[in-house]
C-alpha cells in the first residue's frame, strides 16, 4: 500500500516537474537533446531516493546542475555545440520578445555552467539567494559573485540586453 501511495506520489512529481525541469536542464546545457537526457538521469536518481527526500524538487534541481557541471567539463575538448533555437516553452505571455529572446540564449550559451545555473535559478526560477546556495551546495556569498560575474558578462556578450539586466553597478570608492 505506501509502496503504491510512492509510485503515485512520484508519478504526479514527475508530471508536474517535467517541463519545468527540461527548461532548466536546456538552460544549462544548451542542448536539447542533452537535457532530455539530463532530466532522465536526474529523475532516475530522484526515484532511488523518493522516499526519504524532503524536497524532492530542490534534489532535482541540484542533480541537473551537478551533471551538467560534469559534462561541461568532460566535453571542454570538443568544440562547442550551437544552440538549435528550440527550448520548451513555458505558456506565452505578454512580455514574449522574440528577438530578446534570441539574443538572450545566445549570450546565456556563452556563460559557464555556474554562472548560467545561478542566473536561471535567480530570475527565471525566482528563487532567493539562499535557496539559490542550498540548490548549488555552494555559500550564498558565492551566489552574489557569480550573479555579478554573470550579469557583467551578459553586458559585455550582448549590450542590447541592458534593459533586461539594468545597469551595471557603480563603483564603491573608499
């Protein structure tokens, strides 16, 4: 009977988590089919465990990020894979922008595994810097210097992007 209540209970987390978790793992990685893939070793680990996470999601998330991190670093000897121009897509809204978006995956494709998994984490997941840290296993102190680091290349990479990333900080003179 709990074994059941399980299978359902990680069935219906698979269900609601899938497409979201595909788009993270695309963020991260650049490549659809890699993030297919990604999403069915981290959901297989996430199965192994089901029953004695407490925040199954935040598990997901951290197995996506940590095996893409890997694969980055095994793949740096290979030339880098251009972006195929297809993400899962999240429900239209009003502020869809084609062109922004474009530029924006191209910019985001140039950053490193971190700095890219803090940004998607930060504004496309909303999430606090402190959920960002737990997420990544890293110190929240981390998560302001990647986020900086980040942004600061994003408007290097893409100028155009200055609306959506704001204007870069000034700095402090003691």
């Amino acid at each position: 009977m709990d074994e059941d209540r399980a299978r359902a209970g990680f069935a219906e987390f698979v269900r609601a988590e899938n497409a979201a978790s595909t788009r993270f793992a695309y963020l991260l990685t650049g490549d659809r089919h890699h993030a297919e893939d990604l999403v069915q070793v981290a959901l297989a680990r996430v199965a192994i465990r089901w029953e004695r996470l407490d925040d199954p999601g935040a598990y997901l998330r951290r197995v996506l990020y940590t095996q893409a991190a890997s694969w980055w670093r095994r793949r740096r000897a290979r030339p880098p894979e251009q972006l195929d121009g297809f993400v899962p897509e999240r429900p239209a809204g009003p502020e869809d922008d084609t062109d922004l978006r474009v530029v924006l995956r191209a910019a985001l494709a140039r950053l490193t595994v971190r700095q890219r998994a803090v940004l998607v984490l930060r504004y496309y997941e909303d999430r606090t810097e402190a959920e960002t840290a737990e997420l990544l296993g890293c110190r929240v102190g981390t998560v302001k210097s990647q986020t900086r680091h980040a942004l600061g290349r994003l408007r290097a990479l893409a100028p155009e992007l200055a609306e959506l990333v704001g204007p870069a900080p000034q700095e402090v003179t003691r």
